[in-house]
C-alpha cells in the first residue's frame, strides 16, 4: 500500500492540565501494481496530560488514543468493509500561540488492526501492525 494523503479534526476539551478530544480521521491509498484504493476512516479519543515544566511558552504532555475505523477496499471484483481498532501511547510538545491556540508536535507508538474483509473470492485479514 503506497502512503496517502489524509486529514484529521478533533476537538479539545481542557478543563485542567488533563484534557480530552474526540476527532474523525481518514487516509487514502492505493495499491502499486493494481487498480485497488484503500480508504481508511474512524473516530478516535484522545485524553492527555499537560507536564508543567514553570514555561508559559512550551509544555510538554504525554498522551493515549483509542480509535475505531473502517477500512474500505475498492477492488476489480468489488468492495469490501473491515472494522478494526487503534490503541496508541505518545507525547510531544505544545508552543503557546494564545489562551485558545497552540502548535501541537508530537509522536505516538501503538498497535492497530485492520481488521477482516468480506471479499467475493473470500474472507481476507487485512492485518495488524504497531
């Protein structure tokens, strides 16, 4: 599957230093060699934890994502749905543009399955991977 572009929208609630978003996002892909397009999409939760290091400009935080997504796969035989789950750990850093605006880099390690697909020759496991 070659990389594709995507998007993703959340939002934030920050009561505190702990905060938690919820989101939608989606990747497209095709298969080199075939005529195959993969869609990715779900919703996620995002809950994070501000570390307070005495800095109005830079904060690190570390952070926990839970998703569920479906996976499409348009083929030459047809379509075929997946729904698999997402389970990542990170962190990063937060720039302080603003009370409401910040530059967000951060970095997350996880697991996720894909999950299995009903195709027209059979039943295939798209797979899993960390």
């Amino acid at each position: 599957m070659s990389l594709g572009p995507g998007a993703e929208v959340q939002l934030r609630y920050n009561p505190s230093a702990f905060s938690v978003g919820i989101g939608v996002d989606a990747t497209f892909h095709s298969v080199d060699g075939t005529e195959t397009d993969v869609t990715l999409a779900g919703g996620f939760i995002e809950p994070r934890y501000v570390i307070f290091v005495g800095s109005e400009t830079i904060a690190p935080y570390i952070s926990a994502r839970g998703a569920i997504s479906e996976t499409e796969v348009k083929t030459e035989e047809g379509t075929a749905t997946a729904t698999g789950y997402t389970l990542n750990g990170g962190g990063g850093l937060l720039f302080v543009l603003g009370s409401r605006a910040n530059i967000d880099v951060g970095a997350t390690l996880g697991f996720k399955d894909v999950g299995v697909a009903e195709f027209p020759s059979g039943t295939f496991d798209l797979g899993t991977g960390s």
